[in-house]
C-alpha cells in the first residue's frame, strides 16, 4: 500500500506541476476561465450537430435521383437495322420537358464510325427535335451470326441549362462543367430490316420525320407579298423627287433664256 500511494503522490503531483504552469494568476482567473470554457461549450456542440446535419442532408441529395430535363424516345436505346459494310441510321426523338432554355450535346465512344446530326442544339421549353444517328456496321467476326452480334459503341446525351436563345456552340459544355448533367446512355440495338417489328416501324417514321424537317430548314422562308413600312411613303418620296426635278428643269430654262 505504500509503495501504491508513494507512486500516487508522485503522479499527482507531475499532473499539478504540468497543469500549474500556464495558470500563474489568482483563483479568480481560474473560475473565469473555466465558466467561460463551460459557456463555449454548447456552442461548439452546436457547430458540430450543424456540420454533422449538413453532411447527412449532403448524402441524401445525392442518393436522389438526378432531375431530367430531356425525354428521350426511344429512352436508353438506339435501334439500328443491321446491314454489315453499310452506314445506316438510327434517331431518337428529344424533347425539352425543363422549364427554361436547354442546350443538349451528344458524344460516342466511336467517333471514327459514328456521328450525329444535329451534334448539339438547344431547345426552348417543350420544343422537340429529331436527331439522326449514322453508324457504319462492320461484318461479322468468328463466324457469329448477324444478329448474335452485341455492339460495345455507346452513346451519352449530355444538358446544360442556359439563360435564353441563343447560338448553339460545343464550347458551352466546356465552360460550364459543373452545371452540366448526364441524361441518358444509349446503347446499340441491332434489327433485323427484313423482318418488320413494332421497333423498326418507329424508326422509319422517325427517320421520315427527321428528313422533312431537314428539308424544311433547307427552303427559303415563303414570300407573303410586299411589306407595307409605311402608308404612301414610297409614293411621296416619287413625288418630292419629281417636283425638284421639274423645279431644276424650270430653273434652268428660265437661266438659258
């Protein structure tokens, strides 16, 4: 038991020393310093439960599901009829379902063999367009069959909100990375174009659709007749013309004789 309470004193006594030297003022002091540690207390006890709140509402934002601003039709697929050595098309239709101007972008992990048109627009809210997808179709390797074939070409449609009409350039998306969004990745679906399903019959009217607008974009806006700027302005500027005319001629006739 002496040896116990020897090794005790000892230790209480470091413990005393260790803590008696940044303390070299009254008791006064002491109370104050540590009432005024007991008040910041619940502070910092606050300041952690608003940390540990932000980052738990943080988690759950992103465990919710990101807010579209595109409908696609088809949604996750791009239907292509199978024809090896032959560029063919596909198309899906692209609505802006958002509430404000959308610029949308498309790119492939194939850009050698695959394009878009149109590569990027954008849209006004409920505006839609039909874009046409080219994709050149390789033949067949170790002897599978056509339609066995699985393509490993994707293609991711990307948005980005803008501020309001304005000229689409690719440039955008690279300005402002942090706002934009993934909407969808599309994956390649063959079909076979000489037996008729529900799925090849969309795309042709699709790709119908996607053409006549091309050629509409394509005629120049129709003639409505002359525009009228102002009621007889045309013929008053004839008129005030003439006069001076004659007045020159009377003048100068008048000078000679």
């Amino acid at each position: 038991m002496a040896i116990e309470t020897d090794q005790k004193s000892s230790s209480d006594g470091k413990v005393w020393g260790f803590f008696k030297l940044p303390f070299r003022q009254t008791g006064n002091t002491t109370s104050t310093t540590s009432s005024s540690s007991a008040q910041t207390q619940p502070h910092l006890e606050g300041s952690n439960h608003h940390a540990s709140a932000n980052s738990v509402s943080s988690v759950a934002k992103s465990l919710l599901p990101t807010r579209r601003r595109l409908k696609l039709d088809p949604a996750n697929k791009l239907y292509f009829p199978y024809e090896p050595g032959k560029q063919v098309r596909s198309a899906v239709r692209i609505k802006n379902t958002s509430k404000s101007y959308t610029a949308f972008k498309f790119q492939t992990t194939a850009p050698k063999s695959c394009f878009m048109r149109p590569p990027g627009a954008i849209l006004a809210p409920g505006e839609s367009i039909i874009a046409t997808v080219f994709k050149f179709v390789e033949q067949p390797e170790n002897n599978e069959k056509p339609m066995d074939q699985k393509s490993k070409v994707k293609f991711k449609i990307m948005s980005l909100k803008v501020k309001g009409p304005m000229e689409y350039v690719p440039e955008l998306f690279d300005e402002q990375k942090d706002q934009v969004a993934i909407e969808q990745i599309l994956r390649v679906v063959f079909l076979d174009p000489k037996r008729p399903c529900p799925a090849l019959e969309k795309l042709k009217r699709q790709l119908a659709d996607a053409d006549a607008a091309v050629e509409a974009r394509k005629k120049p806006p129709e003639d409505a007749g002359p525009r009228i700027i102002g009621e007889g302005l045309v013929i008053d500027e004839w008129k005030e013309r003439r006069e001076r005319y004659l007045a020159r001629q009377q003048i100068e006739g008048v000078d000679s004789a």
